[in-house]
C-alpha cells in the first residue's frame, strides 16, 4: 500500500467516524447501527408501544382517511366516488357562506388567541405570588368559568344578555340612561359576534391556564435567589429572566392548544343557526355538511382546509417557542 | 446600630409585602367577577318555582329550597334503567378512564422526553400534528373502525378511544421537558435501571403534570354524553350525563335540570380542589437540589 492511498484512507476515516472502505458497507454498517441502536433503546420502545397502538387505530387512521375522503364525493349511503379536487374548488370559489365562516373565524381566533393567551399566563404568574394555602382556591375562582361549561354557562349568559329589557345588561343600560330600548344582542347581527366574543374571553381561562398554573410550580426555588444575586430585584425582572425562559415548554403547549381552541371554535352563545349566520363559524360549517347534509367528503375539505391553517400558525408556534436543537 | 438595622429589615418586609397585597386585591375582585357563573349555578338549583320565572330575573336566591332535587328525585324514580345504575356506570367508566390515561401517559411521556431513540422525532410530530389537525370530520372513519372491532355497546367504547388523548401526552412531555437531563445522568452513573430511573425519577416530577390532566380529562368523562348516544344500544350501559341531558328540556323541568347541573358539575369541582392542593413546588419536594 502506497503512502498516497493511506493518506486517503485516513482522510475519509476522518470525514466519517464510523467509516468503512466502501459505500456498499457504509449503508449496512449504518442499518446495522440503527439496529443496534433500536436494540439498546427496547424498553423505550416497550414504553410507548401501548399509547401508539390506540393512537394509531383511532386517531391516527381515521384522520387519514377523512384525508382521503375529501377528495371524494360521499353521502355515507353509496360508497365514495373521487371527485378530485371538486370539493376544494368548490369551498374556494363558489361556497360563499364559507367565506362568511372563514371572517367570523379569523376575527374570533385574533382577538380571543392571544388575549387568552397572554391573560392565561399573567394571572397564572399572580396566582403563583399567593400564599400555598389560599391559591388552590383562586385557581378554582379563575377556572371556574370552565368548570361549570356547557348548560350553566348557557343559562348565566341567556339571563345576561337577554334581549328584552330584563336582560341583566339591557336593564343596566336602561337604568343608566345610555340606552332608550333594550338592544337586540343576539339578534341585531353587528352585536352577535361582539357578543360571542366577550363571553369567550371570560371563559377563556381554560387548559393553557391551568399548565401555566403548574408550570410556575414547577419553577426552581433556587434560580430566584441566583437571579437576585445577579442583580435581579423587582418582580418583572424575575418574570422576565427567571419564570419565561423556566416555563418555555408550556408556554409551546398552551400556544398550540389555543391556536387550535381558537381556530376550531363552534358552538357559541349566539346558537346555531344565527340570524343571518352573522356566526357561523367555519367549525358550524363543517358540522352542518357532515352531521346535517351527510357530504362527508366536502366536510372533510373543510377540516382539511381549517386543519392547514392551524398546522400553519401552528408550525410559527413551535418555531418561535420551540426547542432549540 | 442593631436598633436601625430591625427598622431597615421591617422596611424592606412592608415593602415586599406591598406588591403582594395589589395582587391578592387584584386578584380577589377578578376572582369574584369569575366565580360568578358557578354561584348562579348554585343559586338556581336552590330557587323556588316562583324565583325561577321571576320577573325581571333576580341573581341570587331569596328563600332556597330542596324543592328541585326532589322534583329530580321524582324524575329518576320513573326511569326504566335505575338511577343508581347510571351512576355505578359512569363512576367505574370514569375511575378506569382517568386510571389508565395518567399510568398510559407518565410511561409513554418518559421516552419521548428522555430518550434517544430512533424515530422518537418522527412520532412526536405525528403526535403534535394530530392534535392541529380537525378530528370532527373523522367521527364515520372512527365509527367504522370501533365497530369492526366490536368494542361498541360495551364499557371499552367509554375507556380504550379516548386514551389516544395527544394533548395531554404534549402537556407531559413538555412538563418533563423542564427537568434537567443530568438529574437522569447522575442517577445512571449511580446504577439505577431504566425502569428505577422512570419509577423513582420521572414519576415524582410528573405529579404536577398528572394532577393537571386530572383536572383537563376529569370533566369530560364524567358528562360523557356522546359515546353514550353514538356506540351504546344497551340502556343499561349508560352514563349519568346521559341521562340527565334526557331530562333537562321543558319549562316545567327548569328547576330539575338546574338540579341535575349542579350534581354534574359538583364531582368536578371536588376533583379540581384534590388535585390543584397536590400542585406544588415539583423541584423542591423531589430532592433535587
């Protein structure tokens, strides 16, 4: 062997660490590592099994083929026809209730987001600045609202926002004199939308809220001290340099849970359907092709279309917020 | 010299204090505003027929009465399937639900968070994207695999889809995210198996983390209407929430229904008190530091 073809070979030993002579072996050694490497990690993978099992049966398949299915026309009678991209023509150029759906969505999701968000996490952050004793009882103040969902906070809202003038709102401004006749709120369509937004926002401390709540406990006593040491003093700054960087991870996950909580928002105060579908949402929308008109395969483009956007926002989330590696 | 160094320290203490009590006013007065729903809630179940219909609508009770929940008891009685039944139901759907959700998720959470294996990337963003991704339109694929298999019209339908529950698997693994990797460095070098470091390691961190989707998980299956309705023909086999969405409507059952919401809704209070007490500082009660 000549000291030219050593010098090569070194080379390449150094451009690959677990280098072979040749690319055939080089593939095989690489297979045979992954092996291995499945082989050391067995009992992770025994861990996992059981929940990817049921997730792919049945979370996982039936999104695939509500995938498959919106290239299809369905009525769940016939077997499915392909129709190509006929339905998401359709939604796209000639469905103008979807558009209407698609506002009512997007003004829905940027408002209540990241007011949501944010308020989620500042009350979260009070919240962990109370004595042990009292806070479990203000975090069940705060998600109250939740707890107590679907017909009691319907009933509470109905009462509120009556639209007579014994609507708790109504014979407020009545009495005050700001108004003259009570205000038809969830019949008028400029004060639907309005009207459903408020009662999300109070509503709105909901799981994002109660990680963050968790979050902050989870927070090292000691970074506090360290940071104060540092020169860390008021109460912002700890937030700032201590709690953020401490609670990123949950910070990722409530973004992702209410970027889809916001975006995939159906049922409202307002009922379905609403005078002049002022709020409908591209979820109501959807509900009514599959459940009502059983076109699976166009309810299905519209999951597929809202799942997108979500997928969309959602990767921005993950990028901003997300590990870095 | 030792006198003004007292004041000083009382000083600094009033004015720690300071923010501390502009918070806890704060947060009393929005806390109040917030609990509003659930004391109507209450302030319902206990009205009188004549409060009930009162006119203009009044907030709180005046002259509380039982009155409603022995309408409702007079409902249930009636029932061909027996009340008791319902509730023996949904009590074991729920206890075996939440059970297997919280021992599923802290094992499947572990590797994801800790581990280094291949594919593990692979499988955490099928995870993250399912979640995005609009399930509502899947309901039909959904019904045809869970029927094929034949769990349907037993308690299984309540229990084994639902433990696909991708969200609180994220909310895990980002919890376990937090903790520092050289905790499980230290424990491997001191010759702890994986299964120890899993036991004796990532189970006590997670408590935080469990309790919260304790909490998240908890009301759902306890109102569990849906499955009831969609995979179940054997009244028998039926849940509490069920049955009480059966006899909520009609002006005359205002009252009773304002009952039954009450008994739904106050199993999840309880639960959220339980499990918010056993949220505390994860890092300081495992010994790490």
């Amino acid at each position: 062997m000549s000291k030219k073809e050593e010098k090569k070979l070194k080379k390449a030993e150094a451009n690959k660490p677990v280098a072979p002579k040749k690319r055939f072996f080089n593939v095989e050694k690489r297979l045979g590592y992954t092996l291995h490497e499945m082989w050391t990690h067995k009992m992770s993978y025994a861990m996992v099994a059981p929940f990817f099992i049921i997730f792919i049966t049945f979370s996982l398949l039936p999104l695939l083929a509500s995938l498959g299915l919106s290239f299809t026309y369905w009525n769940i009678f016939e077997d499915p026809v392909f129709n190509g991209l006929e339905n998401y023509v359709y939604l796209f150029v000639d469905d103008a209730l979807f558009l209407k759906a698609f506002t009512n969505t997007l003004t829905y999701a940027v408002i209540v987001g990241p007011v949501s968000y944010i308020a989620s996490y500042f009350f979260a952050w009070f919240i962990n600045q109370v004595p042990d004793k009292v806070r479990p009882i203000y975090v069940l103040a705060f998600y109250a609202p939740a707890l107590t969902s679907g017909v009691a906070m319907a009933v509470v809202w109905a009462v509120m926002f009556s639209n007579d003038s014994t609507g708790y709102l109504n014979s407020l401004l009545l009495n005050l004199g700001l108004i003259y006749e009570p205000i038809q709120w969830l019949q008028d369509v400029n004060y639907i939308m309005p009207v459903v937004i408020i009662v999300a926002l109070w509503s709105s401390l909901s799981t994002q809220f109660l990680s963050f709540v968790a979050g902050f406990r989870g927070v090292d006593r000691e970074l506090y001290d360290a940071a104060s040491v540092d020169g860390v003093t008021s109460r912002f700054q700890k937030l700032l340099y201590v709690d953020v960087p401490q609670t990123m991870p949950q910070l990722l996950f409530a973004a992702v849970i209410t970027i889809t909580g916001s975006f995939s928002v159906g049922g409202t105060i307002a009922g379905h359907p609403s005078p002049e579908d002022a709020a409908l949402t591209i979820m109501l929308h959807l509900s009514d092709y599959s459940g009502t008109r059983f076109e699976v395969g166009y309810a299905s483009a519209i999951a597929v279309v809202l799942s997108v956007m979500i997928l969309g926002i959602g990767r921005v989330a993950f990028k901003v917020l997300g590990e870095k590696e | 010299m030792f006198q003004v160094d007292v004041d000083y320290l009382k000083k600094a203490k009033k004015r720690k204090d300071h923010g501390k009590v502009v918070i806890l006013v704060f947060l009393t007065l929005a806390g109040a505003v917030s609990l509003l729903p659930l004391i109507y809630l209450v302030c319902t179940a206990f009205k009188p027929p004549e409060e009930l219909f009162l006119y203009p609508p009044t907030f709180f009770v005046k002259n509380p009465t039982i009155q409603n929940f022995k309408d409702l008891t007079a409902i249930t009685a009636n029932s061909a399937v027996p009340f008791t039944r319902y509730l023996f139901n949904t009590i074991l759907i729920t206890v075996c639900y939440i059970f297997c959700l919280v021992w599923l998720l802290t094992m499947t959470s572990y590797p994801l968070s800790k581990h280094k294996f291949p594919g593990k990337k692979g499988l955490m963003s099928l995870v993250t994207t399912s979640m995005m991704f609009i399930a509502s339109a899947a309901g039909i694929p959904a019904y045809l695999i869970i029927t094929s298999i034949g769990i349907d019209n037993t308690y299984l339908v309540y229990i084994i889809p639902a433990l696909a529950n991708t969200t609180c698997l994220f909310l895990m693994k980002q919890f376990l995210d937090t903790v520092p990797n050289d905790i499980f460095e230290a424990g491997k070098i001191d010759g702890a198996s994986e299964w120890q470091l899993y036991q004796k390691i990532a189970i006590p961190l997670l408590k935080n983390a469990q309790a919260t989707v304790i909490i998240l998980t908890f009301g759902g299956i306890w109102g569990e209407t849906g499955t009831s309705t969609t995979y179940i023909y054997k009244e028998q086999l039926r849940t509490l929430g069920f049955f009480m969405s059966t006899i909520g409507g009609g002006i005359a059952r205002t009252g009773a229904g304002a009952a039954s919401g009450l008994i739904m809704t106050l199993p999840s209070i309880i639960i959220f008190i339980i499990n918010q007490s056993r949220v505390q500082d994860t890092m300081a009660h495992s010994g790490i530091k």
